[in-house]
C-alpha cells in the first residue's frame, strides 16, 4: 500500500466532519487532465422529508427521477416538483425512524445504499447495508429480501451493485464482515481487509464470491461489453480490474491508483467511468484508466456518487441534505 493512500486516509479522518475545507487545502493534483467539455452550471436540490444523505442514484426504465436511497432507510422519488417516498427496505421500519442519520437504529430502520435497476423488469434492485440485498417491484412498496449472507457469513455492510440485465446478474460488494455501515471511520483508519465483490444470479439465486480480502470494498461498475469490472478499494485509494470474460477471466488487476478515497463509480452511455472521490474532486475515466475529466468545483462539497444522464450529472452525497445536478 502507498504512503501516498495512508496519508489520504489520515487527512479523511482527521477532517470527516470538515471535508469542504480539507478541498481547499488538498486540490486534486494527481494526474493531468485531458480536454475538458463544456462548461458545466450546478444546482442544489434539497431532498425535503427531513431525509439526509442521498448515498446513490439511479433512473429507472422510463428514465424517470432520480431515486435516492437516504439515511433513514427511505427511498426516494423525485416526481418533478417534490420529493415521495417509493419504498423502504424492510417492513419493520417506523415512522420514528424518519431523520435518522449515522447511527445503530439503521439495524432496524435500514440504510440503502447502491441502488440499480433492472432494465429488462424494470425492478429496483437495492444493497441495505443492513438488510442485504433486496428488490422492489416497478411501484415502491416494501422491498423483498434476496440474500442476506455468503458462504454462511452475515451481511453487515453491503455498499454498491450493477447490474448485468441481459445476462441477469447482480455484481455488488460487502465492504466489511467486521464493521456496520456507522462504523466505516474505524474501517478505513484500521485498513481493514474483509471485503467482497459478490454475484447474485438472478435465476438460480446463487451467490459467487468473486473477491476477497478487499481493503473496503466499494463502488462496483461493469465495463460497456461486460467482460471486465472494476471495484473500488476506498482505503487502499485504488480500483481493480476484474476480468469476466477473456484469457484473463477470474483475474484481478490495479486499474487506477488515486488521490483521495474512491467511493461509487458509474458507467456513462459512452462506456467511460465516472468515480466519485474524498476530499478530492470526482474524475472520469476512458476503460484504460486515463482520467478525462476532473470536477474542479467548490460547488461540491463531497461527493458518494456520479450519474451522468442525457449528458448532464447527478451528484450523491453521503451526508446532505441535496443531490447535485448540472445544466
């Protein structure tokens, strides 16, 4: 592991509660930019419902939305002047639960975290960092339960998916079997190495550990031809590279090494990638791994996650009370 990543990791947790300022301090430097695309117009949209950390996006087969998943254990909708809710993740939930943010109640409130549809069924598949993995059908309601363990050990932190639709499999990752979502300063600052990058198959419901021994394992995005994936590892400031398909399948590889904590990545329509960083600024990447763009901009304060839709960008954070999103 580079000193480079451990000394990203010290500032991380050194200003958790300060990451606008720990921007200013540490611009993003680490790599030359290529050319950049029009100017991009940024807009705050405030969540309302009391909700806070809108950790993902996702659009669903119509391209209506976004859908968020919030620290309360709700999801989301937006409906083009205000905010519903679709679903929650366990039918268990209260209305106490309503405001909850970063705490033990996501045990019984749920906190859903990477959020995917399914573009053949139009179902919205979700990973609950305390439910596991779960789906809901094409009109909200409470979501079902689809696994919650693999080979026999408990899911206690899932964090990111994708979703293969044609071939229907669902890749997503457990980010630790030590630690709860609340919990992630400690698994980060403690380099801990439990997590996974699993496949759920969505005809037989079998489960398929991929990968192990993952340094907090996080965002999850297949490439456009689906015959690689890559995996962020957010205290190891890195991505991998999977192979599914080819003479490398079953291998892994280091596709990018960063500045700053990687956390969700997104594929765009173009097959480039976007991957969202802390306390540095978002990049986007061609499938090399050479960075295109990087969202040079106070006008995000930290960033879970970047959608790009119809060539503008939706922006998720892990602790506001607003999604971003460009013109």
């Amino acid at each position: 592991m580079k000193l480079q990543c451990t000394i990203w990791v010290f500032l991380f947790i050194q200003l958790i509660s300060k990451i606008f300022q720990a921007q200013a301090i540490f611009p993003f430097t680490g790599h030359e930019v290529g050319s950049q695309p029009r100017t991009r117009h940024y807009h705050r949209l405030p969540l309302g419902l009391n909700a806070v950390g809108p950790e993902s996006i996702a659009f669903d087969c119509q391209g209506t939305g976004p859908y968020v998943g919030v620290s309360d254990g709700r999801i989301l909708k937006w409906e083009g002047r205000s905010w519903t809710v679709f679903a929650i993740t366990n039918s268990n939930r209260s209305k106490l639960c309503d405001g909850t943010n970063n705490s033990p109640n996501e045990q019984t409130c749920g906190r859903p975290l990477g959020l995917k549809f399914d573009m053949v069924t139009c179902e919205l598949y979700i990973v609950d960092s305390s439910y596991g993995l779960v789906k809901v059908n094409r009109n909200g309601g409470v979501a079902v339960s689809l696994a919650t363990s693999a080979e026999e050990i408990p899911f206690k932190f899932l964090n990111d998916l994708d979703i293969d639709s044609e071939n229907g499999v669902v890749y997503f990752t457990d980010t630790s079997s030590t630690y709860h979502r609340w919990e992630y300063p400690m698994a980060i600052a403690t380099f801990e190495r439990s997590g996974r990058l699993i496949k759920y198959d969505m005809k037989t419901k079998a489960l398929t550990v991929l990968l192990r021994d993952l340094y907090f394992a996080n965002g999850v995005a297949l490439s456009k031809n689906k015959d690689f994936i890559l995996v962020t590892e957010t205290s190891a400031c890195r991505v991998l590279k999977y192979w599914l398909k080819g003479p490398k399948a079953g291998i892994n590889e280091i596709f990018l090494q960063l500045t700053g904590l990687p956390d969700n990545i997104n594929r765009n329509i173009n097959g480039e990638f976007w991957i969202a960083k802390n306390p540095t600024k978002p990049i986007r990447v061609d499938e090399s791994g050479m960075i295109l763009e990087s969202l040079d901009t106070f006008e995000i304060a930290d960033s879970s996650e970047v959608t790009e839709i119809h060539g503008n960008l939706w922006i998720a954070s892990v602790n506001q009370p607003y999604v971003i999103y460009t013109t």
